[in-house]
C-alpha cells in the first residue's frame, strides 16, 4: 500500500521550500523530492509535524496548473 502521509516529517531529510512560497517568512510549503511513495509536502512551520503524501503525477499536474496561473492569489 502506498504511503498517503508521514507522521513526523522532520524523520526524512532533503525538504527544500517551495519557489511559490511567500519569501517573507510566512506561507511556507516545503517538498520532499525522490521519495518511494511520491511527493510529501509540509508546512515549513510545523516541521516535526506530518507531511502529505501525493502521487508523482498528481503533483506534476498540480505544479503544472500552477505555473499556467490557474490558481490566483
């Protein structure tokens, strides 16, 4: 079964902050690359927090609506 979130995301190593998350400190959505379940993501805030586990592709789609702009801020 595939694993859909981490309970303590400060367990993995290699989060890097997302390029569209505020600079300032505030919403701060950091990724986990080349992880074996997908893509986790966490709050850059609550660290030893959980992480959301999403399927590779999903993500790409997502990222992908991003940069198109179909999200607004």
């Amino acid at each position: 079964m595939t694993e859909r979130s981490i309970s303590n995301a400060a367990a993995l190593s290699g989060w890097r902050k997302s390029s569209y998350s505020s600079g300032d400190g505030g919403s701060c959505v950091e990724v986990l690359d080349d992880h074996p379940s997908g893509i986790p993501v966490r709050d850059s805030k609550t660290p030893r927090g959980p992480a959301l586990v999403f399927p590779t592709a999903i993500w790409s789609m997502f990222v992908t609506a991003l940069k198109a702009g179909k999200f607004p801020a």
